[in-house]
C-alpha cells in the first residue's frame, strides 16, 4: 500500500505512543516516510529499535525512542520533556498506547480497572495536557487520539476497555473546543477489525472469527495498520486544517 505524501509533515517533530509495534508502527513508518521527525515512547525497547532501524535502512530519519510506560504519569511526563529538549516543540501527537486485555465482567477487580482506565485512557489525557503549549508556542498542531468500535459495538469481555474508548470520545470533543482558538485540532480514529501480529495471537486463532468479522463490512477486505495511518497523516497535515472534534471510524462500513 503507497500512502500519500505530504510535504507539509517535512521536519515536524510527531511523537507516537505505543510506536513500536501493531498500528502505533505503521503510524511512525508513515510520518518518517514524510520526513517528519519521530519520537516513539515505548516499553518495547527491541521491537522500537528494530523499527528504527528498519525506517532508517529505507533512507528515512531513524526515530527518536524514549523508553516509557504510559501508565507512569510522572514517566511519561519526563519523556515528553525529554523529546522536546531533544527535538522540539510537538506539531502531532498520536495518543496510540491501549491494550485491550479481555476479562469477565464479573471477575474484574478495582485495581485491574484502574490498571486499564490507565493504560487507555489517563496518559491521553496527561501526554495532551503536556504537548498542549507546545503547539500553542507552534501555532498550531494536530493531536490523534486512538478511540475503538469496542465501545460502539459493545465488544464482549471488553467493558473497561470499551469505557475508556468511549471517554476518549468524550476528551476529544472537549479538548477540540477549548484549544481550536489556537489552531490546534483534535481528533479520534475508531479502528475496525485490525489483526495485528497480537491481535492474531491473542484473539484471533480462529480463522472463522475474522471470516465473521469480515463477513460484517461493506468492503471484504482485511483492514491493515497502513490503512489506519493513511487516516492519521491526513488529521496530521495541513490538508485536514478544518477537521476537528470528529471521531473517524475506519472499518470497511461493519455493521
């Protein structure tokens, strides 16, 4: 799949959460691909430095990688800093790092739904509150947040992760409105059916289970973490200056 280009993302400086791997990858392959300059927070280190290397054998800027677990707030805190001393003031931020543990209903204990409202939701929050004055200093930027069908669809097993989907929602549209004076916009992807290497590990042995999924959409096809990107880089460049407070949803017209 080639994704479109956008010289306006040349030597930005995007900061992906959850880069590593899965889509948060596909969104840092596509921003170095523009010449953006990358900076992944991650706790994979391996799997960030064998992108790194990767992005930077196909002659694109490596990324800057910060070791960070997203449910540390005073870590993450630090590593945002960190990448501005390093790089800059942040034109995107792709607020990407979730996990979508599955658990019965029943047996979910208080800290395990904290450990996912934090995992999900709490870092958006705190990585948009410190990237917001840089963009202001900037003037302008574009923050992404990663929402789900999860919430919309009522995945089964799913219902703190679906919960935390749903306030990203919610945060977007709030922050879209109070930070639009100064040009920066806000916006929610809701993925569809993506099977990921993880994805297909944990969730998805079953080949009759994305039959059925892909049985649901308008369009057959397999989603792909690409196709995510490609929504990304448009909410990222100055082509979508006008699109703000909306949650996209990117799954082939599922039912």
């Amino acid at each position: 799949m080639t994704l479109t280009r956008y010289p306006c993302l040349s030597g930005r400086v995007v900061i992906v959460t959850g880069g590593a791997s899965g889509i948060g990858a596909a969104f840092v392959r596509g921003f170095a691909a523009n010449g953006a300059r990358v900076a992944i927070l991650d706790v994979q280190a391996e799997a960030a430095a064998a992108l790194a290397a990767e992005i930077a054998g196909a002659g694109h800027p490596a990324p800057l990688f910060r070791g960070c677990d997203v449910t540390d707030i005073a870590g993450l805190q630090a590593a945002l800093a960190d990448v501005h001393a390093e790089l800059g003031p942040a034109s995107v931020l792709v607020n990407n790092a979730a996990n979508d543990r599955r658990q019965r209903f029943e047996e979910v204990t208080e800290p395990e739904f904290d450990w996912s409202m934090a995992v999900n939701f709490r870092h958006v929050y705190f990585a948009s509150q410190a990237v917001v004055p840089q963009m202001r200093e900037l003037g302008g930027g574009s923050i992404v947040n990663m929402s789900s069908v999860a919430w919309m669809g009522g995945g089964p097993d799913m219902q703190a992760y679906s919960a935390a989907k749903a306030a990203i929602v919610g945060f977007t549209n709030s922050l879209a409105r109070d930070v639009g004076k100064w040009r920066i916009r806000v916006n929610a992807i809701a993925p569809g059916m993506v099977i990921t290497p993880r994805q297909r590990e944990l969730w998805y042995q079953d080949e009759s289970r994305i039959a059925a999924g892909l049985s649901r959409q308008c369009v057959p096809d397999m989603i792909t973490e690409a196709d995510i990107a490609a929504l990304g880089l448009f909410l990222a460049s100055d082509d979508s200056r006008l699109i703000t407070k909306q949650c996209f949803s990117v799954n082939g017209g599922s039912r």
